[in-house]
C-alpha cells in the first residue's frame, strides 16, 4: 500500500472513531416532573429535589434531561399531562408536590417508575399497596401535611387559648383536603367547627366573609397548592378582619401568615431526587419503601402577632425553628 493512500485510509477510520465511540453511549435518561403548581411557586424546594438526585449522582444538563409539567393550580389538567409524559416515555416521572399529581401519573401508566410526594396517607389514596412494600409502580415520600392536624390545632389552640370556635378552610378539588377534614374534629375537640371551602379566589373572599358573619375566632388553612399560591390574599384577609390562622407551609407565614407547623418540605423534595436517582439506577419502585418525613418545622411571624394583639407564649417561642420579626 502506497504511503499517501496509508495516511487516507487512516485519516478516514481516525474520523469514523467518535461517531462510533458516541453510538455505544446510552442515551440520557429523561425524568418527566409533574406538578399541580408552577415553576415560580415551587423554585424554592426545586433546589432541593436537584440536590437529591446530585447525591444519586445525576445533574441536569450533564447526565440528566428534565421534563417539566405544570398545572399551575389547575387540577383537571393533570391527567393530560401525565399522559403527555408517558406518550414521550420518559424514564420516571416524578410528583414531589401533591397526591393529586402521584394519582394522575398512577393512572396513566402501571409500568413507568413513579416517586411521589404525598401529604396524606399513600395506601388510602391508592398509591401503594403498603408503605414496607410498595407494589406496583409507585414510591416515595409522605410528608405527613395531613396527618399533623392534632400539633398544628394543638399549636393553635395554645396561641390562641381564648378560641372557642374555629373555622377550617379546604380546597374540596384536592384529595388531600378531605383526610384534613376528617382529622380536624377530634383535633378541635370541645370547639365549634365551621368548615369552609374554597378552589377560586373569589371563594376566598366568600369565606373570609362567612367567617366573620358567623363569628370564628380562629382560622385552619388546609395544605394544598391553591391556598400556597393565594397565601398573601389569605394573610391580607387575616389581618384585616383579625383572624389568627395558621398554615401546613412556611411560604404562608414569610408573606405575612401568623403560623405554620408542617414537614420540612424542602427535604420532602430532596427525598424525592434520591429515591428517582436510585430507580435510574436500576432499582424498583416495589422494592423501595415509603419514606416518612422526619423533619418538621414551626415558623412564627412576631410582627403579625403583634398586630393581632397576640402574646406568644415562651414555650412556643422555645420550640419554633423559625422566628420572622
């Protein structure tokens, strides 16, 4: 063989060697999010969901692609995009936020990985057959947003000894309201209940209106996504009418909220990534065990005791892990 034709004939399969090199690559995995609020709403706990899944050692962009989905506190458009994410077979979805968000991935696929985030019970909404052992196609983590009424009206009820009836507000489009409910009565024992139901801004005003005709000293705020993304509209309402209420989220209480005592729920999402790196990793939903939350925060904003004529009482202001002025 002629040198010159040599050094072509080299140069040729030098040149063939990273197209071959990149078709042995596999793929980047895509992880499909889907969420019942927006991108806005939840910058703050999606730091920590990417914090999770760098500790399984995927990063967004290197070794990761992310899907996102928002229904920007419209429930009934869930379902369709879950069902987009499966049609683009993603290889996990991910719902840290809602049970309503885990449901509607649950129904559009038995065989795509899910991890969900779910404020109340995760075998009665249907999610997995048992927290130990899963089943099926889902895990993830339970942040107990519902299951802590007894402390938060406990809370309450020592911030406000004087309450004699209490009105709870709950979004009845969210699963996760009707297990609030259900807990509320023997938290709020010996107090009247007014319970009160909201899934438009105009309902809030409604409410607000209703409570004070009917004269509740206090106010519940259920968890959900709708009363996160409407908490100034809430705190702007307490303060007028000088209602203390309290919250399940932290959000509510740096806009102007009294108190709020709930899972940590930044850590919830951080969960959530470690769990969906793991299953990228080969291991299986049913063989993952429902993660419960452990961490769990009080916030108390003084300034708007103080504006309520609130004394907070030292052993309350002992035991918060966070104290607004």
């Amino acid at each position: 063989m002629k040198r010159r034709e040599f050094i072509t004939l080299l140069g040729g399969a030098a040149a063939t060697w990273p197209l071959a090199a990149r078709a042995q690559q596999p793929a980047m995995p895509v992880i499909g999010f889907l969420d019942a609020s927006s991108a806005p709403e939840r910058g703050w706990v999606l730091a920590a969901f990417r914090q999770g899944l760098a500790e399984g050692g995927f990063v967004e962009g290197r070794n990761l692609a992310i899907e996102f989905r928002w229904a920007d506190g419209q429930y009934d458009r869930l379902p369709e995009l879950a069902a987009d994410l499966v049609h683009r077979n993603v290889s996990v979805i991910a719902t840290p936020g809602t049970s309503a968000a885990g449901l509607a991935a649950k129904s559009a696929t038995a065989t795509i990985p899910i991890v969900f985030g779910a404020p109340g019970d995760p075998v009665m909404l249907g999610l997995v057959k048992s927290l130990n052992r899963p089943g099926g196609n889902a895990t993830g983590v339970n942040f107990f947003t519902s299951e802590v009424v007894a402390k938060r009206m406990q809370l309450l009820r020592e911030l406000v000894p004087a309450v004699s009836r209490i009105a709870v507000l709950v979004n009845p489009s969210d699963p996760s309201n009707e297990s609030t409910r259900s807990d509320v009565e023997p938290a709020a024992s010996g107090l009247g209940i007014l319970v009160l139901q909201a899934v438009t801004i105009g309902d809030i005003d409604a409410a607000f209106a209703r409570l004070v005709r009917e004269k509740a000293d206090a106010l519940f705020v259920a968890p959900g996504v709708f009363f996160s993304a409407r908490r100034v509209q809430l705190a702007v309402l307490a303060a007028r009418h000088n209602v203390p209420a309290v919250y399940s989220s932290r959000t509510a209480v740096e806009a102007g909220g009294l108190m709020s005592y709930g899972a940590d729920l930044a850590d919830a999402f951080r969960q959530v990534g470690v769990y969906t790196a793991r299953i990228l990793k080969g291991a299986k939903p049913a063989d993952l065990p429902v993660v419960q939350s452990s961490k769990f925060e009080l916030v108390i904003n003084l300034s708007t005791a103080r504006a309520l004529g609130l004394t907070i009482p030292p052993s309350l202001l002992a035991t918060a892990d966070a104290v607004i002025e």
